[in-house]
C-alpha cells in the first residue's frame, strides 16, 4: 500500500471528463496524416530518405494501399510465397507459364501483361513498350504533361491499371476466369471515370471524351476539378 500511495502521489486528479490523448504528435490529437508520418519515418525513409508513401486522391484508398504495398514489395507472387516455405504446384506465372512469378514480372515483363499496358498507351496515344518495370511505372513522374491535374489522372490511371492487373491476375488463379486485355481496358476506363467523376470537387470529364482521348483532360486547369 505503501508502494502504491508513492506511485500515485504525484499524480493531480480533476473533475473533468477523461479524454485521449496522442503522445506522438505534440497537438495530442490523433490523425491519420500523423500516423503515416511517422511509418514513413521509422520504415519507408531507411532505405529511401526522400520516399513519401504514395496517395492520390482520384482513386481509392484501397488501391494507394496497393501501390503501397507493391512498391515495398508485399504482394504474394509466387515467388515471395515459396521463399516463405509455402507449398506452391509451381512458381510459374499464370498468365504466361514460361517465367517466375516475381512482382516485376506479373505486372510489367509479362507478354500477356505487357499487352494490357499496351492498350492503356495506345488509349492515351502514347508510344508502346514504355514501361518495363516499377520504378517507371510507379515512381517516376512523366514529362508529357506540365498539368498538376494531368499529373494526377495519368498517375491514377497507372495505378488503377497495376490493381486491375493483379485483380484480374487472382481472378484467373482462383476463379479460372479468362484473360481478356480488351475486356481489363473496359473495366479500367469504366472505373476510372468514376472515380475521377465522383472525387473531384467540380466534375468536367465527359465519358465519350474520356474514351476517345483521356489525354484532352491533361492540359486543363487545377481548379477547373478543385484537386490539390
């Protein structure tokens, strides 16, 4: 009892509500931008100090968590899942079934994946082949377009692109669902227009110029969608 007076003796009570408090941010408040900040610390800038974890706000949170994830490397190819011991018929990529299903390859190097992204290029009349692994495709910021807002909608759209792969990908491995470059273009136009419509705070994307050419929309202004 004795111990215990002591430990409680410094400590001033009050009348007042209890409440929360969030010791690692000096506000006390709890945010979710404080929390990402510090995984971003303690996690992500050991090994790239100027890496930022990812998010645009065109999409939804479940793909920048994807992206996320994909650019850590945290998806479970095949690959990763045999180094873990876990018992596989093969490691074989499933769409081609000639390489090793590692990250790079399923969603970049493969042939049948590199004819979805050939689609998506051809779709915003840019030259083909221009991606062949993540680095371009996530984390490099491309130069076609000087728009804050272009900028944002081709990253969305790369980023949809790389989530519908790897959806697509577990629909043929689980499901047996075929694969149909044609069919993955649709669902990706389908959803990005959505998403673009539905999030920016002041919508001018048409869908029939949307289909023809999404890149029309790169060379407008910030404000005209109110994303920033």
């Amino acid at each position: 009892m004795s111990e215990l007076n002591n430990l409680l003796s410094s400590i001033n009570l009050s009348d007042n509500p209890d409440t929360w408090k969030w010791n690692l941010d000096n506000s006390g408040l709890f945010t979710t931008k404080s929390l990402s900040s510090i995984l971003d610390n303690l996690k992500l800038e050991t090994h790239t100090p100027t890496f930022k974890t990812p998010r645009n706000k065109l999409i939804p949170q479940k793909i920048n968590i994807f992206i996320w994830r994909v650019i850590l490397g945290r998806i479970p190819t095949r690959v990763e899942l045999d180094k873990r011991n876990i018992d596989l018929d093969t490691i074989l990529c499933p769409l081609c079934n000639s390489h090793v299903e590692s990250m790079e390859h399923i969603l970049f190097q493969c042939t049948v994946t590199e004819a979805t992204w050939n689609s998506i290029l051809a779709w915003w009349n840019l030259p083909t082949n221009t991606f062949s692994n993540l680095h371009d495709t996530t984390l490099t910021d491309q130069t076609f377009t000087t728009s804050t807002l272009g900028k944002y909608i081709w990253q969305a759209t790369k980023w949809t692109t790389i989530y519908m792969i790897w959806k697509n990908r577990n629909a043929k491995v689980f499901s047996k669902k075929d694969w149909c470059p044609a069919t993955i273009l649709s669902e990706i136009q389908a959803q990005t227009f959505s998403w673009f419509s539905k999030r920016s705070k002041k919508s001018s994307l048409e869908w029939h110029q949307w289909l023809i050419n999404p890149s029309f929309y790169t060379s407008l202004n910030i404000q005209r969608m109110g994303i920033g």
